[in-house]
C-alpha cells in the first residue's frame, strides 16, 4: 500500500491538510492505513479493471468514506472507491456513489 498517497484522503493526516493548505477538496477515507490495507488485501483484483490497467473500480459492501463531488461542492456518503495501482504501492479512492 502507498501510505502517503493513502493519507491524502484520511483526515488529521498532515498529507491531507497540506491538500487543503492547497485548494484541494479530497473524498474522504473512513479509516487508517491499516484498514485500506485490509480492505486492498481482501477486494483487489475483485472489481472491474479499467482499460489503462492502473484502476480498478470496486463495491466494498459497506461504506467507506465520502466522495466529494467536484460539481456541487458536496461530499456523498459511498461503498464504491478506485483502487489506484501504482509502480510503489496501491491506495484507494472514495468514488461517486450509485444513483438513487
């Protein structure tokens, strides 16, 4: 797991604030390293892999953060996030939730 990239979504990380600091508005991930590392150890490769091969979209079965929608501003409660894969480790991304 990429730890660094990882806390870019877990807030009180200093990752995460200095994306703030930044203008940068981040979906949030309910939880720690530890649990992203559980929830990529259990759901990797159990999703569907997107054609540039680097994400994976996955259904977690429960919720796992916020997604912030660029759009409107909000933030929207998910069990869907990307896994991005990357030459050094994987994190995962809340994404948009399934339309009511």
């Amino acid at each position: 797991m990429k730890a660094g990239a990882q806390e870019k979504h877990i807030p009180d990380t200093p990752n995460y604030k200095q994306e703030l600091a930044n203008g940068k508005n981040k979906s949030i991930f309910y939880g720690d390293n530890k649990i992203a590392q559980e929830l990529l150890d259990k759901f990797a490769g159990k999703g569907q892999l997107l054609p540039n091969g680097k994400k994976e979209r996955v259904d977690f079965g429960k919720t796992i953060g916020k997604y912030y929608d660029r759009d409107t501003g909000e933030y929207l409660e998910t069990t869907r996030g990307m896994i991005h894969y990357g030459k050094d480790g994987a994190h995962i991304v809340p994404s948009e939730p399934l339309k009511k």
